[in-house]
C-alpha cells in the first residue's frame, strides 16, 4: 500500500527545533522507517516499485566479478582497451573481490495482481483541497519502494506542496487499513502529533 502524507516529516528533537546553521532538521526516511517498524515492514525488495502506473517488478543483473575489476580500473582511468591488454582479470588476486557487485535494472513489467492500494492522509487532503491520490502526481512519477520525505510534488492546476511517503509491506498495510489506532500511529509517525 502506498501511503501519502503532508510534509515536512516531524523535527527530529521536537526539544531543540533549531539545528546547525539555523535550519531546523526533520526525521530522515531511515528514522521514519525504524519508527514505521512498531507498525509493521515497509516494502523493501529492490525489485518492487510503485510507480504512478502501479507497482512493477524490475528484472535486475549483477554484474560478474570481471565486470566489477574492469568498470573500478575504468574508474581509476585505466582505459578498458588498456586495461584487458595490460591487466587481465585474475580471480585469484582480484583488489576489489571484497567490494560488493553492482547490480542494474535491465528490464521492468507491470507485477501482477491485485491493483495499486493507495490512501492519503487527511491532513494531506485537507491542505490539497480535496481527494488526493497517485493520480495526483505527473505522468511517469516513481515512488519507489519504503520511506521517502520531504519531496516537492506538483499539485494539479497549483504550486508544488512539500510531501512524503511509505510503502507499506502486505502485512502493515492490512492491519493500518483495518485498524484506527494502527492508521493514527501511522500518521503521527509522517506527520506529528495530530
């Protein structure tokens, strides 16, 4: 389930609102989170993101370790052509075997079943001036997967207003749908004391 909420996110010391340079800090997507998690998981899986068309699943590679060795020479300005003639890849001494594997999208569909859940919060609606969802947001617009703050969203025939979002794991989304003190937690947790 995606859930909308009106931002900013609440301060991340309500007690001293005022931070370095003067600018007040706000709870970061990974607070947010860690909060969000007496409720319930977020979606977290790379491959699921929801999008304005609905949630998709994204087919994603790994690159091989071969891969990895010549993409960081390229990075440290060895030229591939150079790199493969004068450093050919040996799996054995490989300087960036303890660094991890990227990992790119090559492909995307529509996932299937049951369509995109979505709710905004009232507060979120009361300032939009009425019902609020992904529709709301311009064609192409991604959401992603867990918790993300503080975006400037173009609102229809207005000015961008400052939202944030979760993506609810299946669970947490049916106990905030099914239970009021689950959706009030919820919403104190995006948006503050009510």
């Amino acid at each position: 389930m995606l859930y909308l909420f009106a931002g900013p996110t609440p301060l991340l010391d309500p007690a001293a609102p005022i931070a370095v340079g003067g600018k007040p800090v706000f709870r970061d997507a990974g607070s947010l989170q860690q909060a969000i998690a007496v409720i319930g998981t977020c979606e977290q899986r790379p491959t699921v993101q929801y999008r304005k068309e609905g949630v998709h699943t994204l087919a994603r590679r790994t690159e091989l370790p071969a891969e990895r060795y010549y993409r960081r020479l390229a990075q440290s300005g060895v030229q591939e052509k150079t790199a493969r003639a004068l450093f050919p890849f040996n799996p054995a001494a490989d300087p960036y075997g303890d660094e991890p594997l990227a990992s790119s999208v090559v492909g995307e569909a529509p996932a299937v079943g049951p369509p995109m859940a979505v709710r905004a919060s009232e507060k979120l609606a009361d300032l939009a001036g009425g019902f609020v969802d992904h529709t709301w947001f311009p064609d192409g617009w991604s959401f992603g997967n867990g918790v993300t703050t503080n975006v400037w969203a173009p609102q229809p025939g207005g000015v961008p207003r400052l939202v944030s979002w979760c993506v609810l794991g299946p669970a947490a989304a049916a106990l905030v749908a099914a239970d009021a003190g689950a959706r009030r937690a919820l919403h104190a947790i995006m948006e503050g004391p009510a």
